[in-house]
C-alpha cells in the first residue's frame, strides 16, 4: 500500500458519506422533541450509549482508515516525507482552529462586547475558512495565494474580535477544541503512530491498549496527583485508539499479505469487545466523559459495518447506490458545515421552521429530508467544482 497509487475502495467512500449523512440527521434531531431515547444523545452519567453517540467514532475510526491511502497517495505523487509531514502538521492545525472557532461560537461568547451578532461572526469565519481552504483551479496561482492571503488576515481579525464572558474579558481560546479539533488531535497522533510502527498491526494494536491505559492511569487520583498532564490527554488518548482501530482495519484489509481480512476484522472486533466488557465496571459507558469503554464498543460497531460494507460494495460488486454518497465523501469539509452555515444565516434573519416541524413524527420527517438535501447541495457543488481540503 505504501509503495504504489492506491485503489479507489469504494466502501470506504460508501462509510465516509454515510457517516455524514447520519451526522446531518441527529444533529438536525437533536432538536426535535418527542423522539425515543435511543434516538437521542444518551446522559452523560447513563452507563449507555445510543444510535447517535456512534457517530463522531464513525468520523474518527474513517479517518485512521484513510491514512494509509493518503500518506501513500501522495508518496506516489513524489512528495518527499518532509512535505507529507507538512501536509499532515497543516492539516491537524486547520482542523484545530476550525474546532476552536465553532467551538466559541457555541457558548460563552459576548455579542456587547464584539459590537455584532454571533451569527454575523459565525458567517464571516465560515467565509474566511472557505477562502483558505477552497481548492482553486484557476491557473493565476498569484490570485490563489492573494485570496488565501485574505481569508486568513479575516480569521485573524475575527479571532481578534472575539469577546466572551459576561463582562467580555475572555477571548477566542479553546474550550473544548470542539468536534473539528478532537478530530485533528486523533489525526495527528494517529499518523505520528502509523509512522511509528511502520503500519505493522501488532505494535499498533499495543498503541490501542496504550491510549486506553493512558485515560485509566489519567482517572486513578493516585498516579493523576504525581502526573497531571496525563488527564489532559485522556481524552485525546481514547478519541485516537478508535482512529487506530480504523488504521487497523484499514492494513488488515488492504495490508499486504492478508488473506484473510473478514477473518481478522471478526477477531479484532471480539478484542475490542471484550476488553470494552472487561472495562465497563471501572468506566462506564459515556460519549461525553469519553469513557475507553464507549470508545471500544464503538470502534467494535466500526469494524463490523465496515466489514458488512466492504463485502456488499467491493466483494460483491453491489454499489451502485454508494453514488449517491460519493460528493460528500468526496467533500466531507464542506458538507460537514453546511447546516452551521445555514443556520447562522437563519438567525442572522431572524428565520425559523414552522413548529409543526419541531416535534414528533414531522421533525423526524424533516431532519431526514434536510439531510438528503444537504447531500444533494452537496453534489450541486462538487459539479461547479467548489471543494474544500484540508
């Protein structure tokens, strides 16, 4: 995989889209009332997880799949491995201050202070963003450059701008580093770890049990007192076992000399079930505490749908329906801000949907039939050729 272009596998474009379908469509449920509990983010003391609180794993377990393709595609492009780690140190580092700035958009903030709307700022950092991150194509590369150029002197304005608080003392700083930058942190560590162990499985199946480790040596008060920058990367510890639990699914199906792929992927997801089980007691089940237990169960859920995929997609060759998920997949960047673009621009005119569509069988209608066209701006956008990358 390392050494030659990489195939195009469809199932992994198939995963990736459908995550962000489903992504669209709890996050538009989130606020609809009357849906039934496993619709529905579970509490963070519950010792349970839901339909929803899968997602964000789907969205980290894809992305430690897809860097060996990557790192591999660009190494067949003649990139030197000074500029892939270029590209891997810009890309965790954008996704970190696309974290950090919706993140503050959430909360905290204070709109006296900045002398405008929330929204309004929201709008212009997600104009900003695009600005920097488009993909141009036009052969002024000049022009690509000045444009880039102003997209991040606005951010830079923007960050400035930023008040919060309730006397509007505090600025843009990271609160949470929000879904975008958790996702960067897992990015890079998983590849620091890719490269690390030179993608061989068993070591990086010891750095699964390592990151767990981490977050229960981070939750024990006697080694946490002695230690205490180890809580403050537990978290980031667990979100990066489920991206390489992706990596290793990634090597276990395309690695080479694996001829047994659903065999091992089986194998694994029994490991990481059982040790999941074996952890419960200890840590319970939580998204939002990040628990190593959550993470486990939800990379065991991972492996096998990608495996049920991989089968229906690629061995069986039955994928024509993953056309449809190809321009978000293709573009997962910009679908993924789409409906916060949206909304902002929904406040910012003072817009709201009937209240017809906020509870009940109707907004369970709607939040689907909002993420279906989502998807489908998403391909009237891949045709005009605007993208984003990171």
């Amino acid at each position: 995989m390392a050494n030659s272009k990489p195939a195009r596998i469809l199932a992994i474009d198939a995963f990736r889209g459908i995550t962000i379908l489903v992504m669209i469509f709890v996050n538009t449920l989130a606020g609809v009332r009357g849906m039934p509990a496993w619709m529905e983010h579970a509490a963070a003391d519950a010792d349970a997880m839901t339909f929803p609180d899968v997602v964000f794993p789907a969205f980290l377990f894809i992305v430690g799949m897809s860097i060996p393709f990557a790192m591999a595609q660009r190494q067949a492009a003649g990139d030197t491995a000074a500029q892939r780690w270029r590209h891997v140190l810009a890309r965790a580092a954008g996704l970190l201050v696309l974290g950090v700035f919706m993140v503050n958009a959430e909360d905290g903030y204070n709109e006296a202070a900045m002398g405008m709307s929330i929204h309004l700022w929201s709008l212009l950092f997600y104009g900003c963003a695009m600005l920097v991150w488009a993909v141009y194509r036009f052969e002024n590369k000049t022009l690509a450059v000045a444009l880039r150029a102003v997209g991040a002197a606005g951010l830079l304005a923007l960050a400035l701008a930023f008040r919060g608080g309730p006397d509007g003392s505090l600025r843009l700083a990271p609160q949470w580093w929000g879904i975008l930058g958790l996702i960067g942190w897992a990015y890079l560590y998983s590849t620091v770890a890719w490269s690390l162990t030179r993608a061989r499985l068993l070591p990086l199946g010891a750095l699964v049990l390592a990151c767990t480790g981490l977050y229960c040596a981070a939750h024990t008060p006697a080694l946490l007192s002695s230690a205490p920058l180890l809580g403050a990367q537990a978290e980031n510890a667990v979100h990066t076992s489920i991206a390489l639990c992706g990596l290793l699914t990634s090597l276990i199906f395309f690695g080479r000399g694996r001829d047994k792929p659903f065999r091992d992927a089986l194998l694994l997801a029994l490991a990481l079930a059982v040790l999941a089980y074996v952890l419960r007691p200890y840590f319970r089940i939580s998204k939002i505490y990040a628990t190593p237990s959550w993470a486990l169960y939800s990379a065991t859920i991972c492996v096998l749908l990608f495996a049920a995929l991989y089968w229906v997609v690629d061995v069986r060759r039955l994928n024509g329906w993953t056309a449809f998920f190809r321009p978000a997949a293709a573009n997962p960047l910009l679908v993924y801000i789409i409906p916060y673009i949206v909304y902002a621009l929904m406040q910012l005119l003072h817009l709201a949907l009937p209240d017809v569509l906020g509870s009940g069988l109707p907004g369970f209608l709607w939040a689907l039939a909002y993420a279906m066209i989502v998807m489908a701006l998403a391909a009237g956008l891949n045709r005009t050729h605007f993208t984003l990358q990171l």
